[in-house]
C-alpha cells in the first residue's frame, strides 16, 4: 500500500510538471501582473554594458559635461523609457558567452526580444527567416530620439547597407553597437612592430611557445589564410587594384577545398608553434611575461593595454600588414520574441537608440573597452571623449596629427576631426580603438559560411586540435600489446591459483 | 483512500524526484540526440562514426594515456602515504590524514592557477611539455581521491594476520606481498575508478595548462559549438558506456577478491 502511494505521489507530481512546462511560463506572471508592463528580453555579450556604481574619480570630464554611469544602463534604459514613452517596461537582462552559445539557447526555444550576435551570426539568422526587420520608424531622422540613425557612424552605416544576405542589406534588420578588427598585442621590448604587423608571427620559429592565438575556429582561419595569402596580400599590383576592396574580402573568405587543406596544415605548423590556443588567459600571461604577443580583438586589446599599464607595463597593438578583420556585433529582434508585438517592438528598438545616445555610448566604451559604432553626428561628445581619452598634453612634443575623418564624418580628410595624439599611441590604445584610415583600408569582414562550408570548417578544425590515431607511433602500440599479455597472464594464474586453493 | 501517512519510504521522494529531473530525463534526451540525424530519423551513423573516425578514436587514445599515466602516477604516490598513515601510531593521525585532503577544500581553478605559476619556475615555458603538464595537473587534482580509499582500506586490516603470517616464516616482504597488497586491492579498485575516469574528460586542466589537443571532454564540447549535437551526445553516451564497463569490472573484481580472500584464510 505504501508503495501504491509512492507512485502516486511521483506520478501527481509528473503531472503536475507535464501541465506547468507545456504552459509558458511567463503567460503565467503575466496574467498576474499589471499588463500595462512591457517585458523586455535582452540577451547580450557577458560584460558588454555599463552597470553603473563608478567612482567619482571615474568621471569623464569633457567640455560639454561631466558622464558618469551611475546606475546601469538598463536600469536608465527602464526610467528613460517611462519619462519619454509614458509606459513601464521591464528588462529582463541575460548575458551568452559565445555566438554559438547563444544560437544554441535560441534553437533550443529560449526566447529573447532583442540579442546582440557578432556579424555572422545575424547573418546566419537573417538567412534562417529568425528575424524581424527594424520599422520605418527606426530609420526616421526627424525623430529626435532615435539617436541610432543621427548618431551612427557613416563608415559603419555604409558597411550596413552594403552587404547584403539573401538580396536584403543587414540594415534592415540589425542595428550596430559595437565593432572593433583584430590585430596582434605584443612586448615592444622583445618584438619589433614589423615582426607583429603580420600573420606570420604565429609560426615564427624566432617566438617559439611564445605567442598565442584565439581558441575558435573563425578567427584562427583567418589569421591562417591571411598568413597563407601575404604575398599576394601585400602585392602592390593587388593592393593598388580599383576593386581592391571587393577583391580582397572574397580572397580573406576563401573557403575553397584546397584552402581549407592548406589552413589546416598551416594551423598545424602554428600549434607547434605557439604558446596555446587561448581564451582569456593572454593578457596575465602577457603581463607575468610568459608571452611576448598575442592574438587580440581590438576591444579586449584597449583593456589588456590598459589593465597593463597599470602595472606599469607596456604593451602595444599591431595590425596585420595582410589583411585585418573587422567585425561588428549589432542588435536584432527574435521573431520568437517580438513578432506582432507593436509595444516589445517599439520598446526594442527604443533599447536600441538608447544604447546609442552620445552620452551612453561614452559610458560603454569606457566601461566596456570596445569601440561603439555611435559617432554622435551633430553631438560632439564622441569625438571629444576620443580626444580626452587620447589626445596629447599642451606640452607634449613629440605628437601626430590623427585624421579620424572616415569615421567621423565620412570624409577622411575632414579637417574638424584630427586628433593631436602623442606618437606612442599610433600603437597603443587610440591604434586599437580608432584603428587609423590606412588599417581601415585593409580591413576585411568575414561572412557566414553556409553549412556544408561550415562543416568542411569545423571538421578542419577537429583535425588540427584532435590527436590523430595514425599518429600514434609504434612502440605506443608494442607496449600496450605487451602490457595488456602481461596483465592477462597474470590474470589466468590468478584464476590457476584459485582453483588450486579450492 | 488512505489517509496520507509518514514513512521512511516518504524520505527517499525527493531523491527520486531529482533522480528523474537531473538523470533520468537527461539521459532519454541524450539517447535521442545520440541516435538520431539532423532530420530526427533514427540512425547509428554517430556511433559507427565514432569508431571510424581517426580523430575520435585518437582522442579516446590520448585521453586514456593520459588518464592511465595520472592514475599510476597517483597509484605510486598514495599507496606508500596511505600504508604510512595507516600503519603509523602516531596519535594525531587524523591531523596528517587531514592534511592530505586539504588540497580538496580549496578552490580548483585557484590551486590549478598556483601550480601553473610553479610549473613555470621549474619548466621554464610550459608549452613544450603539454602531456607532463596534463598529468601533473590532474594527479595534483585526483590525488586525495586515490589516498582515501586506500587509507580507509588498509587501516582496516587485521593486524592478526601479519602476525600470523610471520609465525608461519614469512618476512616482511613477503608479509606484504602475500597479505598486505592483495587483501588492499579493493581500495586500489575504487582509488583507480574514482581516479582513472574523471582524468579522461577533465579538459579544464589542459586548457589551464595549456595543452592544445582535445581530450574526450573538449571534443565533445567542440560538436556542440559546432552544432553537431548529435555527434557531440553519441560521444558522451559512449564514453558512459565505458564507465559502465568499468563498474561492471570492478564488481567482478570485487567477488573474485572476497573469493581470493576466504581461500587464503
């Protein structure tokens, strides 16, 4: 009888879960809740926003104002919202750690408003139907407060609206926050700006187990192609070609048969050749001098350099001579989330543009490091925090005239956006924020592969980090052979013994 | 309908309801992943995958050499500690015991980090000895899972029968040889289980200690980054069927042991 109740209990109890888990959960609370209240789901980067609480110290005094993040940006995000719109939203803020991650949370039926994947993923989901397209409203100019489309960056709105998936630009649905490219952070006292300005650093015998490169797939293959392609990469017939742009980023996306072998022998030689493949650990290891250079995102570069300084060590940033890659991480909306939901939609996209006000953006960046797509438009305050940021003393002598024009204004040689910098930064943070005109130009985005490359890819990529079984050498083989007759004589005369006892 | 009554067998539902939750029902899914395709049909193409695969199956050997390094390694470490510990009369002998198992109260990553640091003072640059620096990682990690046991085991044997043996002509040698070692052997089986198996798919330490070649667990972590979860599971399901293997082993072991052991009495 007891056992007759056990089940009972266990089988209520099952059935009780079945009826909760086929209910979303969150029609649930919703029902109890007020329903004026918007629910927003944001799913972003780990560490990719302000959260607020900075010292007074930290304040960054620029002439039009002094910006502190006081409180987090979501939390601001939440009062603006009520102020500006008159309605409450909710935030309910989530963090992934990689792309992958997150397309992984995403497939499984976890359901965001509004996430911020790098390039290729919001290409990946553009070319799956996953997503919503941003409104007429978004794009509106007029509006004052959509800060996103009077403040971004005209290089960057150019990239936006000229790549296309599936005969759509990415513009239509995904809104940039931050960009950055990939270079090289290396110890000036043990190698020289042309040893790090190129791929090949990352087989060069001369830094032996003294360099890392990044633990994922893509960029390891893009370092390995640029590496592979120098040559012609660095060509002055290629280089000087009139669609040298165009040509450049189908030669850095090559994912032909032939190149794929031929990156996975590179990457071979490279992982006999570097220090490890790494994920976080470049920096310490950096700093305690176990390496000398090191694979960056240029947003982790700035904070490494900065983290470094501190302990009164300097480190400085390199971009490839190849070829560097460019990437940008940017907001787009779930179908699963937003669609047919005007009010989540608005509020979004309202997300989206509060992100990208002048003021908050600042807050990001210097929170966060990287460097935001936001270039204020008719606001100053971007360029003047660049300035404040990197700009020389009065006193300084040895300074460089910096044109960030491109991304200012559009116009590279706009006068009104130099920056008096001191030399030393060229290759230090400003370098890695603001990367110069010239870096710029050799830029490459990286596209998304479609699956059979994908897998031909990541199948590469097993092959260099597995251990083959061929390559198990013989006397592996005679000695487990041997071990294991050892074992199983050893064994029958146990068994003879016992027979002999009994 | 019976009023609901308190019994000890009302003690175990929580149990048995995690057990459902977090084993039962994450096993089914697994199962499912591991033998189905893309498309959801029934397949076994993972598993002969698996087999023919030269990296999988060169994975698998790599982490079992470096599973059974650690495990030796451990095995020669702890037995002389343990058989000290054991035999010893000291009489704080809990406070030395205790001190072996410190290590354990101490955060891992924490304790990994340290030895990278000292690994480096004696090494040099660790990257050039990759495979040391995975066994020296995990015997540093799994090395009070194997002092445990053996200590429980050995201190409980009856002194009686040393003593006996001794009278009968044995040396001390031979006393530990014909007594001593074999009637240890269960401890040795469940140090070995506990020791051997987590060393073949705890990657943290590779990566921590920069060793770039995958092992059981990061192959199986780099399938599921590369959306191949059903690959990814047929790995994990496998690589449970070799534990189960083990179990099973160690069982028989064990009856052969009491066995071996009745006979020598």
């Amino acid at each position: 009888m007891r056992k007759n109740i056990f089940v009972k209990l266990c089988a209520a109890v099952l059935i009780c879960l079945m009826i909760t888990s086929l209910i979303p959960a969150q029609d649930v609370w919703a029902a109890a809740d007020d329903k004026e209240k918007i629910v927003l789901r944001v799913c972003n980067w780990e560490e990719y926003i302000d959260l607020g609480d900075w010292d007074e110290e930290e304040t960054i005094d620029l002439e039009s104002g002094d910006i502190i993040g006081e409180n987090s940006l979501v939390e601001d995000f939440e009062e603006w919202y009520y102020e500006t719109y008159g309605k409450e939203v909710v935030v309910e803020y989530s963090t992934f750690g990689t792309n992958e991650d997150l397309y992984n949370m995403i497939t499984l039926g976890d359901v965001y408003d509004i996430v911020c994947p790098s390039e290729y993923m919001f290409m990946k989901l553009m070319a799956e139907d996953k997503l919503v397209p941003l409104s007429d409203d978004f794009f509106d100019e007029a509006d004052e407060n959509n800060y996103y489309v009077n403040g971004v960056s005209p290089y960057i709105r150019n990239v936006f609206d000229n790549h296309q998936i599936g005969g759509e630009p990415w513009s239509k649905y995904a809104a940039g926050y931050m960009w950055g490219i990939t270079g090289i952070v290396y110890n000036p006292e043990v190698v020289s700006k042309e040893e790090a300005a190129t791929w090949r650093i990352l087989d060069n015998p001369k830094f032996k187990r003294q360099v890392t490169i990044k633990d994922n797939v893509r960029d390891s293959y893009f370092a390995a192609v640029g590496a592979l392609k120098r040559d012609l990469l660095i060509s002055d017939d290629f280089k000087s070609a009139p669609d040298y742009s165009v040509r450049l980023e189908s030669e850095m996306n090559d994912v032909s048969e032939e190149t794929i072998q031929k990156v996975q022998d590179y990457l071979q030689d490279v992982k006999d050749n570097v220090y490890s493949f790494e994920t976080d650990s470049g920096k310490s290891d950096m700093v305690t001098g176990k390496v000398v250079a090191n694979y960056q995102w240029s947003g982790d570069a700035v904070y490494s350099l900065d983290q470094a300084e501190e302990d009164d060590f300097i480190l400085n940033f390199a971009v490839p001579e190849e070829s560097t890659n460019i990437y940008f991480d940017g907001w787009v909306m779930l179908k699963c989330g937003v669609e047919g939901d005007p009010d989540k939609q608005h509020a979004a996209e309202a997300f989206i543009n509060f992100c990208s006000r002048p003021d908050n953006a600042i807050r990001n960046m210097y929170y966060i490091g990287y460097t935001s797509v936001i270039a204020g438009g008719d606001d100053e305050r971007i360029f003047e925090y660049a300035d404040w940021c990197y700009g020389a003393e009065e006193d300084e002598e040895d300074v460089v005239e910096y044109p960030l024009g491109y991304f200012f204004s559009g116009d590279a040689e706009d006068e009104d956006y130099y920056i008096t910098a001191p030399a030393e930064q060229l290759d230090r943070q400003l370098g890695a924020q603001y990367p110069s005109a010239d870096a710029m130009a050799r830029s490459s985005i990286m596209v998304y592969f479609d699956n059979e490359k994908n897998d031909a890819i990541n199948q590469m990529w097993i092959n260099v980090r597995c251990f083959n079984i061929y390559d198990v050498p013989v006397w592996a083989w005679v000695l487990t052979v041997c071990v294991l007759c050892v074992l199983g004589w050893l064994f029958f005369r146990a068994k003879q013994r016992e027979k002999m006892y009994k | 309908m019976h009023i609901f009554r308190f019994s000890r067998k009302t003690l175990g539902i929580p149990y048995a309801l995690f057990l459902l939750l977090f084993v039962v029902s994450p096993l089914i899914v697994l199962f499912y992943y591991a033998f189905t395709n893309g498309e959801g049909q029934f397949t076994i193409a993972n598993f002969t995958g698996f087999f023919t695969d030269p990296n999988t199956m060169g994975t698998l050997c790599y982490s079992f050499a470096i599973a059974l390094v650690t495990t030796l390694v451990c095995l020669l470490i702890a037995y002389p500690v343990a058989y000290i510990l054991a035999k010893s009369h000291l009489k704080k002998k809990s406070v030395l015991v205790m001190l072996f198992i410190m290590p354990m109260w101490i955060n891992f990553s924490l304790r990994i980090t340290a030895l990278k640091e000292i690994l480096t003072l004696i090494e040099g640059n660790l990257a050039y000895y990759p495979f040391l620096n995975a066994v020296c990682g995990m015997t540093y990690d799994f090395l009070p899972f194997m002092i445990l046991p053996l200590y429980n085991t050995i201190s409980k044997l009856d002194d009686s029968l040393i003593e006996a043996a001794k009278d009968l002509g044995a040396n001390d040698r031979a006393a530990f040889f014909k007594i001593t070692l074999p009637l240890s052997v269960p401890g040795i089986v469940s140090g070995v289980s506990m020791v051997f198996l987590p060393a073949m798919t705890n990657y943290v330490v590779l990566d921590m200690l920069y060793n770039s070649t995958y092992i059981m667990g990061s192959l199986i972590g780099s399938y599921f980054a590369a959306y191949n979860w059903h690959g990814g599971s047929m790995i994990a399901l496998i690589l449970l069927a070799i534990i189960c293997a083990f179990t099973l082993l160690r069982r028989g072991m064990e009856d052969d042991d009491q066995t071996i052991g009745g006979a020598l009495l």
